[in-house]
C-alpha cells in the first residue's frame, strides 16, 4: 500500500464485501534493527516516527498507538504477540 489513506479509501470501497483490519507487526525498520546495525545504507533516515526493537508487548503496544493516533487511520487495528505468530501464520512480508 501506498499510505494508510489509500487503505481506508480501499476497505471503504469493499466495505459492504469484506471487513480489513490492521495488524501491527514486528517493527521492521527499527532504529536499533538490522537496517541500521548491519548496513548504514538501509537506514530509514525518512520515517515519521523514530522507533527501536520492541524489547516488551508495552513497546509493541506504544508503537501500534502512533500508527492509530495518525489522522488518516480509520481501520480497526490488532497488534500481533511478541513472538510474531501473526506474522509468522499469515506471511507478513518481509520475514
């Protein structure tokens, strides 16, 4: 997806067909993550919030509640366990 609005726009579209929801994965461009510890050239320098590994389910918590307080955010929102299995069940990309 391009944004969260073009999301929306979507599941509005369908709404009467299907239901969306959002499902807040492992945090994949984490300050502290691969992109930036193992290669300087992949840091994501752009991203709006600056967010480190989730350590704790408070820190996955707190990271889902940014990506809601976002003004173009209207879909319901789940966050996944600390041990990916959303993630890992149903092929969030990339893994």
């Amino acid at each position: 997806m391009q944004s969260i609005d073009e999301l929306g726009r979507i599941s509005r579209m369908y709404k009467d067909m299907v239901d969306c929801v959002v499902v807040y994965i492992d945090e994949i461009h984490a300050l502290d993550g691969w992109s930036c510890e193992q290669n300087k050239a992949l840091q994501f320098f752009s991203n709006k919030f600056k967010i480190k590994t989730h350590r704790a389910i408070e820190d996955h918590l707190s990271a889902a509640e940014l990506l809601q307080s976002l003004d173009d955010f209207s879909l319901p929102l789940v966050v996944d366990t600390m041990k990916n299995e959303a993630n890992l069940n149903y092929g969030g990309l990339p893994k």
